[in-house]
C-alpha cells in the first residue's frame, strides 16, 4: 500500500489506500505466517496437544494463498503500473525536442 501512496499525487487516493491496508491488516482475521508460526511453535512446546502435522497442514494453505496473493496483488499490479510509466515516458520523449544545438 506504501507504493500505491508513494505514486500517486492524490490525496483521495493516498487516503483510500490507507483504510484499505489498515483494513485488510488489522480489519481481518488474516494469518501472519511467521507470527502465527511462533505462536504455534509456543503451543506445540507447551504441549496443547497441537503436533508439527497439524502446523504444516496450516503452513501449506497460509503459504499457497500469501504467494497467490503476492503475485496477484503485487507483481500483476505493479506490471500493469509499469506498462504505463513506459507508454508516459515514450510519450515526454517523443515531445520533448532535446538541447538545442548552436551552430
């Protein structure tokens, strides 16, 4: 969400992005893998009767959907985002006359 405030100059946008990650971190009950893997691991010693199968089985689907959403809310976004840098960038180019030369 720091990368979509940081490119943008409006402030409506910066403020949506703000609500929506402090939404979606703090709004929902979304596993942190590497927190929620300490928590466990903590239960796990303590002995609740939780094993590492069980942690794995959590491991595995909390690992597939934070690639997918990685890829999905990230690489494709910004991919898109970069598309259109170059179309704005060809386009001051090709504006743009350069130094002049004196002859």
């Amino acid at each position: 969400m720091s990368r979509m405030q940081q490119g943008t100059n409006n402030d409506v946008a910066r403020i949506v992005a703000t609500i929506i990650g402090g939404f979606l971190l703090a709004g929902l009950p979304l596993f942190h893998s590497v927190l929620d893997s300490l928590l466990i691991f903590a239960a796990i010693h303590s002995g609740t009767g939780i094993g590492y199968g069980q942690w794995l089985g959590w491991f595995g689907y909390t690992l597939l959907f934070n690639v997918v959403g990685g890829i999905a809310l990230v690489t494709l976004l910004r991919l898109v985002r970069t598309k259109e840098l170059i179309e704005e960038r060809r386009a001051e180019v090709s504006a743009d006359p350069g130094p002049r030369r004196e002859s």
